[in-house]
C-alpha cells in the first residue's frame, strides 16, 4: 500500500495565466466564464480557433476543453463535450473520496484525545445582552431580576405621575427586597412630587426605600445588584435590552449616582424645591428649553408632564417676565439673566 497523496488534480482548477491574462478571473469548470463559453462553442461550430484568442480564456486551456492543434501549434482544437463531461465528473468523483478518506484520518487522530475527557462540555458563555420583545415578557424579566436582587434597585422612571395599577404591580416585589436587606432607590421627575399615589406607594413600604427628582431624567433605566440593567429599545418602550455585561451594567449604575446626587429628596424627607426672583424652578426648566428653541410639545416631553400643564407654566412666565410674545420671552428670558443664576435648585 503506498502512502496517501492528494489528487493529481486540484479540487478547483484555476487559470494559469501569465501577465498578459492575468485579468481573467479564477473560476471552475462549473461556473465557465462568458468570454470562454462563447470560444469554446465557436471552436465546436468551426473546428478550430487560433491561440492568440485564448489569450483572455486561459481557463479553457487549464479545463482541457481546447488542446493544441497536433499539425499546428498555432491553433487549438475543442475536446467534445460528450468526453469533457464524464472527465470533469471523475475529477470533482476523485476530490470527493479524498476529502473522506481525510475525513477518516481525522477522526482517528482525535478519537484517542477525546477519550482523555470523557464528561469534557463546551464552556457556557452567559449572555451579556438579551432583547425582550413586548411588554408582558420585558415586565417578567425585570421581575425575575428585581425578585433576585439581595443588595439594591436604582430606578430611573421618566415622565408624569405613577398610574396607581402600575404601582400597585411592583409593590409586592419591591417590598421582598426590602425584606430581604436590600436598597431601593428611584429617581422620579418633579411633576411626580404631586402625585400621591406614589407617594402613598412608598409610605406602604417597609425598609430602606428612597425617592429624588429632576426636571430632566435619562430614558427608563433599572439596575439591579450592580449586575444586570434594562434600558429600552425603542421609543415605544415595547422593546428593552436585558444587559449583564460588568461594564455596562456599572457604567449605568455609575450614571444613576451622579444623577441621584443632583436630585432633591422627596420621600422618605421631602426637601422643598428653592425658588427666587418670582420665578419658580420649573419656569426655570422651561424657560432654558425655550432658550433651547424647543416646542410646547418637546418641553412637556422633557419635564415628564402634558402639553397643558407647560403652556400654563409658559404664560405665567411670561406674565412674570412682563412679555407679550413667544419671540419677545426668549428675548427676555436671555436679558434677565435668570439662567445664569446657581440657587433654582434641580
């Protein structure tokens, strides 16, 4: 028996071309190009084509299609197709059983290795990013994390008031980290400071539960044991992310505190928001968004409350800043000087 070697053949035969063909490119016998189709049908038609115009289908030489004219150099003749085939087919044949007969060798190099191990698995590589399609399975997922979670919650909850069914959802879950030692802290915006199903929401909890707030908030964000976070996906919020990377999730804890830093306390000890010169720190808010050149609509996103309720709060600013248009209390709001002041408060 002799040795193994490879095919005579190369599995995918490809042009030889020297510099003056070496635009053409590869390919096999299978994909033939244009040019070379049409040569080759050509030379079956006329017998024979001269050399010259297999310069730009060397393939048609390297596939053995044409083969030099034995009484003239100068030409070349087509092999049959009738005798091409059954060659053609004999070659990819021979590949075949060799990539096998290699297929056998290495399974006989490797059966030996894995008897080493028998139990050996693949390492499980946790996921560090899920995404949740749909409200029913994001709410289970932060459940199941908020159910988990032994040391603490960061919340940052956006917009209006807290709708009480909403609340009344999450208080069983927020509760059973309390009980178990945990932290629980959210970070609300102002409007929600007249809210009082929120507020009657944290009265009802035992433990270390806080709550601050900001005329401006980040889009929805819970982290939970500095482990894993939910942000959403989308603007609908019918998409979220589940993500348990460390840098991620400490990236996002790390934004909470410095927001949470600049909140004022609202349960368990409420701090009054200051106010100074007439002007009450959520006029303040709206009038450097109406410095910002935002709509009614855009500054009522903003500060989490309904378009009513900020054109209410931009006609008394008005009144107070003594303007009797939009463009003249931007004008106004920049003479004044009332956002370059440091006492509003957040």
């Amino acid at each position: 028996m002799t040795a193994e070697t490879t095919p005579a053949t190369p599995p995918t035969p490809v042009s030889t071309a020297t510099a003056a063909t070496a635009a053409h490119p590869p390919h096999g016998p299978d994909t033939l190009c244009e040019a070379g189709s049409h040569l080759y049908a050509r030379a079956l038609r006329e017998g024979r084509v001269p050399l010259r115009d297999a310069e730009r289908t060397p393939c048609l030489i390297d596939f053995q299609l044409l083969l030099t004219d034995a009484e003239d150099a100068r030409w070349l003749r087509p092999v049959a197709p009738a005798l091409a085939l059954p060659r053609l087919l004999d070659t990819i044949e021979q590949d075949i059983a060799y990539e096998r007969r290699r297929g056998v060798r290495l399974a006989d190099t490797f059966t030996p290795l894995m008897a080493v191990t028998p139990d050996a698995r693949p390492p499980e590589v946790a996921s560090t990013l899920t995404v949740l399609h749909g409200l029913p399975r994001i709410g289970e997922a932060v459940d199941r994390a908020l159910n988990a979670a032994t040391e603490e919650a960061l919340c940052i909850q956006p917009g209006g008031t807290r709708p009480p069914e909403v609340l009344a959802r999450s208080l069983a879950s927020a509760q059973g980290l309390l009980s178990r030692g945990g932290r629980l802290r959210t970070l609300y915006q102002h409007t929600t400071r007249h809210s009082l199903p929120a507020l009657a929401y944290y009265e009802r909890l035992q433990g270390d539960a806080e709550v601050r707030t900001l005329d401006e908030l980040t889009e929805r964000l819970f982290v939970f044991d500095r482990s894993v976070a939910f942000i959403p996906a989308n603007k609908e919020r019918d998409i979220a992310l589940e993500l348990r990377h460390p840098a991620l999730v400490e990236y996002f804890a790390t934004t909470f505190e410095r927001l949470w830093r600049l909140a004022t306390p609202m349960y368990p000890r409420s701090a009054k928001i200051p106010s100074g010169s007439g002007v009450t720190p959520r006029q303040h808010a709206i009038a450097t968004l109406l410095v910002e050149g935002l709509t009614d609509a855009e500054i009522a996103d903003r500060l989490g409350m309904n378009i009513r309720t900020a054109r209410d709060h931009i006609a008394r600013l008005a009144t107070t800043l003594g303007s009797g248009s939009r463009a003249q209390l931007g004008y106004l709001i920049g003479q004044s000087g009332i956002l370059a002041r440091g006492s509003w408060g957040s």
